[in-house]
C-alpha cells in the first residue's frame, strides 16, 4: 500500500491522527458519521445518580477490563450508574446514549471513535485517551478545542475520579462537545471541502 498504491494518489486521508506517523503527505479526515444538527440535544442532569454509559463494541482496543476495574475500584468513594450498551440497534443505543450525563468511550486506542462523536453532538461530556504524540497531525485550532476529558491508562482510577468530583462542570463540558462537533464534524463542511479538493487536488483540506 505505502510503496505500490498511495504514491499514485492524488491526495490520501485518514482518520486517525496515529496514521500519520507512517504515511507522509497525507491529511487528517474528521469523522462525517452523524448529523449533528438533526441530533437532539440532551446534556446531564445535575442532580441524583449519574449515569456512565460505555459501549464496549471491542473491548480489548477499548479497554473495557481496564474501564469496568477502574470503576469498580471508585465504587465505594462515588455513587454511580454504570450502562454497557452492547448487542442493540442504533436506535435503541441512541435511546441509552440520551439518558447518560458521562460517556467513556476508550482508554488503549489514544483517538476518540464515531461513537463519540454521537456522543458530544448530543451534549455528553466524553472521556477518553488522547494520545499527545499523534496531535501534530490534526489541525491545530481542532487540537486546542478538543473537549474531551483525558484518560490515561496508567492512571485511570486518578483520573476518573478526577472527572466523577467535577460533575457540576459536566453540563458545560456537554455544551462544547456539542460546539466542537458542529464547528470539525459537520457533515456539511467536511463534503465541502472534500469537493474542493476533488475539483484540485493542489488546494488543502480546510474546514470552513
């Protein structure tokens, strides 16, 4: 593929920033998975038991093992309500999506998922692991709006309770989750721009 097929590429996207790393000249692609305007808003509630939702559609690159010991370690010191949502349709999951107040979405893979995305349209504050060495390869103003709460796997029971102390904060972090979407997930801009570059591969790949 690196050697024989992409040179032949006018332009070459990905999704994922860590991709970067092994195919130069390339550019990062911002997921185009939801229509984020015709998605309700929804964001926390602020009072009674929060409730965690987590959607292990493959739990070894997600972490899963890792999410539900990190959690059942802080049991005693937060009181919470943990959802996997698993085997469902999209309907049905977007239904359990809408009553969270916080989504995990992953702690091993260092980039967020389309899941997440879903997710922060709808207002939720999304945690997860970011990984700091795959950034360089996104948009700069993208990496500096980036609302997602930071997970590291090394310290994820730090980290989770960190985020569970702060819940009065997560309406807010809801509000610009559901910011950054509309401004680096908008279907919409994404088409636009990919046009532009389908009309001139010379031209750069710009959200505007």
């Amino acid at each position: 593929m690196l050697r024989d097929i992409l040179p032949l590429c006018d332009k070459v996207f990905y999704l994922n920033p860590e991709i970067g790393h092994f195919v130069s000249g390339a550019h990062f692609l911002p997921y185009s998975n939801t229509n984020v305007f015709a998605t309700e808003l929804s964001l926390p509630t602020q009072t009674g038991r929060p409730r965690i939702v987590h959607a292990p559609t493959d739990s070894g690159i997600k972490g899963t093992a890792l999410i539900l010991d990190a959690l059942d370690q802080l049991k005693g010191q937060f009181d919470f309500d943990l959802v996997l949502i698993k085997d469902k349709t999209h309907a049905e999951a977007m239904d359990l999506y809408r009553s969270a107040d916080l989504a995990i979405d992953q702690v091993l893979a260092g980039w967020y998922g389309g899941v997440a995305v879903e997710w922060m349209a709808m207002g939720k504050p999304v945690a997860a692991y970011i990984r700091d060495s795959d950034l360089g390869f996104i948009d700069q103003n993208m990496r500096r709006d980036i609302p997602i709460l930071q997970l590291r796997p090394s310290h994820l029971v730090e980290d989770l309770a960190a985020i569970l102390s702060k819940r009065s904060q997560w309406r807010q972090i809801g509000e610009q989750s559901r910011q950054f979407v509309e401004k680096w997930h908008n279907p919409d801009k994404i088409a636009r721009a990919m046009l532009k570059c389908y009309r001139d591969p010379r031209l750069p790949f710009v959200l505007e």
